[in-house]
C-alpha cells in the first residue's frame, strides 16, 4: 500500500513491520536489517562477524568469501570467461557483464541507449524512477 513510511517520511509503497508495527518501505527496512547485529555471525572462513550470506555444512559465510569462491564461478555461454552466474539460460550460465548488455535498448521516454529496467514500455532506471515518483505524487 502506499501511505508515508514512518522511518524516512517519504510516500512509497509501505508494510507494517512486524517487530515495531510501524509502516515502512523495503529501503528503510534493507538498511534495519543490515545494521541489526542479530543478523551478524561468524564467517566460517575468514572468522570475520558479518552478515551471512550463504551457509554451508562448515558454517555460516560471509558475502565476501561467498563471492570469492572458486565453486560460485562458472564459464559464461556467451563471452566465455569464469565469472560468477548472474542468470541461467537454455544456452548455459550467463555473467553479470552479458546479461546487462543483452537488456540495452533504446528508453521510450529519454530515448537514450541504456539498461532498460523495464520493458513495457521499454525504461531505463531513471525514467523508471521518474515515472513512478509522479505516479505516486498523483495518487496522493
């Protein structure tokens, strides 16, 4: 729903919280969640308190070592370097790198070349943005 979330007073979608009963959007949640030292343990690699971001038969592991990990990194199917597996094709994995340059297209409103965000119609982030900040400005 929108309504103004009671952490950063601005209008945007909102949902009660279930710990504070407050309504907030998913930004000021994200940055509750990432300070919350609850969320925070031992990476079972670098022994580093952070938060987790996968857990194995070893333990917790922290986003760093995640990301590190040889085991998380695959050939790309389209420039064929190994490099971690942004989506999964018919074609095989694809890289972070391919993936966004198979969504560049020309944004109906700015009609820049960019990373078109949506594609109904075709929007690159800003436009996107833009569009949806007057949208609720209208609604309210």
């Amino acid at each position: 729903m929108l309504d103004i979330c009671n952490v950063c007073k601005k209008w945007k979608t909102v949902h009660r919280s279930r710990k504070t009963k407050k309504l907030i959007c998913p930004s000021c949640y994200d940055k509750d969640r990432y300070h919350d030292p609850s969320k925070r343990e031992q990476c079972s690699r670098c022994k580093e308190v952070k938060r987790v971001a996968e857990r194995t038969k070893d333990g917790p592991v922290c986003s760093n070592c995640y990301n590190k990990d040889p085991s998380k990194r695959e050939q790309c199917s389209r420039c064929k370097e190994v490099k971690q597996v942004r989506k999964r094709t018919e074609d095989g994995p694809i890289c972070s790198n391919c993936h966004n340059k198979s969504r560049v297209g020309c944004c109906n409103q700015c009609k820049k070349t960019k990373i078109i965000t949506t594609s109904h119609p075709p929007l690159c982030w800003v436009c996107y943005q833009r569009q949806r900040r007057a949208k609720i400005a209208t609604t309210h």
